[in-house]
C-alpha cells in the first residue's frame, strides 16, 4: 500500500484536529423486553482512534447501528458536529459518518472501481433529469467521481485491480475495498466492524496501517474489534462494553489493568450480570432486528 501520511483531506468531513466529531449521549436500544444497549455515553474527536470491545453479545454492533441510522435508538441521542443525526442511514451517511459491516457487503458482480463510485452518490449533485441528457455538467461530475474513485483506490493498494470484479478479490482485499468505498462518501467519522476478521498476520498489519493512513489524512475513526493486540497498538482510547453498558473507558494501560475487563473476557460473573441465557436472548433479538433492515425495500441502496 502506498499512503502519504503527511497530506491532511481537505475534503468535506475533515476537520480540526481536537474537535468533537460524534457524542453520543445516553443511547439505549431496546428490542421489546430485551435491553441490548444501556445509556451508552462516547465522543470521539478528530485526530483521533478510539475502540470499542466488549465479549459476543455486548451489544457493539447494537450500538454502532444506533449511531449510522439503522437503528433508531429507544432513548438518547446522537450527535455528529453538533447536530442530532437524522433517523435513516443515508442521510447519516450525507451528514458526514460513513461504516463498514461486520459480514463483508460488496457488490460482487460490478467492478473494484464500480464499487467505489457507489459511495460517492451522497456527493455528487446531479439529478434524475440530468442523468437523463447526460449533457456537459453530467459528464463532468463523472469524470470527478471517476479520478476521486481511482484516487482512494490508490491510497488503499488496489489501483491495480480498478477492472477486476469485486467477488474475484483476495479476502483481504475486499476488506480494503469496503474501506475504500466508505471513505469515498468523504466521511469525517468512519466506524469499522471488526476490520480484521478473517486476516492473517500480515493482512492486520496492513489494515493499521491503512487505519492510521486514514487519520492522518483527518477522519476520525471508531472501531470494533476482537483482536486485542491489534486494538491497543491500534487506539488512543477503547471503551469496553459488557452486557450493553459502557464498563470503563481509557487508555490501554486503563483498559488492560481494569480487572472487571478481565472478568468479563475469561468469563467470571460481575455484579448484575444477567448471565449468559439473556446475553443469548439479545443476540437473538439483534440477529432478527437485523434480517428485517435488510429485507426492507431499498435498504441495499443505504449501505
């Protein structure tokens, strides 16, 4: 991969270094009985990484889809810049948060670069009528979104694989082309789901250092991961989740020394902890939440 990591993004989502991209204010998300996520507080600045972990079933990718607009949160609120984020996915995705999923979601049959251009729709301003008559301004905007594709293809190491379809792409490499594709909406928060899953060794290096590529070009990144080397080398602060609720936040000496992380990763109980029966009961719950946004009409164009 070939980054500059001395060039800041002037693009729209950039921002100053220190400034409060995302704030995220008592966030809970209930599916009828169930309490996946619990008054949830997290601010993530520019200039930053932050982390989010916790053991299967803590309610993290609860949690990030309260923040892109897939969920709808029971209560709280969640603000990026300042401004509460609207209820639907893509108008988050036009504020300015972009994500990735946990379960890759390419389009398979269309091309490396085609996957791209996908993401810059929220960008680009021309409408139904002059997609039509494909007359001069429509040419133009395409010729932008097309040299900004092939751009962002460079910064993640597939410039060389433009033309190649999408599913014919090594595991690692799709990887990258959802990040691509993402950053290709010009975000100024990216969140990530567990961006190394399935990576070996030399992949996860390549993935940090396309992760901190990506911050220093001046988008704020969150991230969910499992893999706790990477993350601590990874972030400048992680907040653990454990049954939905926020059990410490910190650096990595914090985290790592808080013996109620350890706990909850090697499995003795905490105090309250609803034990392993509604920790099933919400994943239930999340896996059904999720197969209905997925089969709701048009919902592949919010990705």
């Amino acid at each position: 991969m070939t980054t500059d990591t001395t060039t800041k993004d002037t693009s729209p989502g950039a921002s100053a270094p220190g400034t409060t991209v995302l704030d995220a204010r008592g966030v809970t998300m209930r599916f009828g009985g169930l309490t996946a996520v619990r008054d949830v507080d997290l601010t993530v600045s520019s200039g930053e990484i932050v982390g989010l972990i916790g053991p299967n079933g803590a309610g993290k990718t609860t949690f990030f889809n309260c923040l892109t607009g897939l969920y709808i949160p029971t209560e709280g609120e969640v603000r990026y810049k300042g401004q509460v984020l609207p209820p639907k996915s893509f108008k988050v995705t036009a504020a300015g948060i972009a994500r990735t999923f946990q379960n890759i979601r390419l389009f398979g049959n269309m091309t490396v670069l085609e996957n791209v251009l996908v993401g810059r729709h929220t960008r680009t301003k021309e409408g139904f009528w002059s997609a039509v008559l494909r007359g001069p301004g429509f040419h133009k905007a395409e010729a932008a979104s097309r040299e900004r594709a092939t751009e962002l293809l460079e910064f993640v190491g597939l410039g060389a694989k433009a033309d190649h379809l999408a599913r014919n792409l090594p595991y690692g490499e799709q990887r990258k082309l959802e990040i691509a594709r993402a950053l290709a909406s010009e975000p100024g928060l990216l969140l990530l789901d567990e961006p190394t899953a399935g990576m070996n060794p030399q992949e996860t290096r390549a993935a940090e250092e396309l992760i901190f590529a990506i911050r220093d070009r001046g988008t704020a990144v969150l991230v969910i991961e499992h893999d706790m080397r990477f993350i601590f080398n990874l972030c400048d602060r992680v907040a653990v989740l454990v049954q939905g609720q926020k059990l410490v936040e910190g650096d990595a000496a914090t985290v790592q020394g808080d013996e109620r992380v350890i706990a909850a990763y090697i499995g003795e109980p905490l105090e309250n902890d609803p034990g392993a029966a509604e920790a099933a009961e919400v994943e239930a719950a999340e896996a059904a939440a999720e197969a209905t946004t997925d089969a709701a009409p048009g919902k592949e164009n919010d990705r």
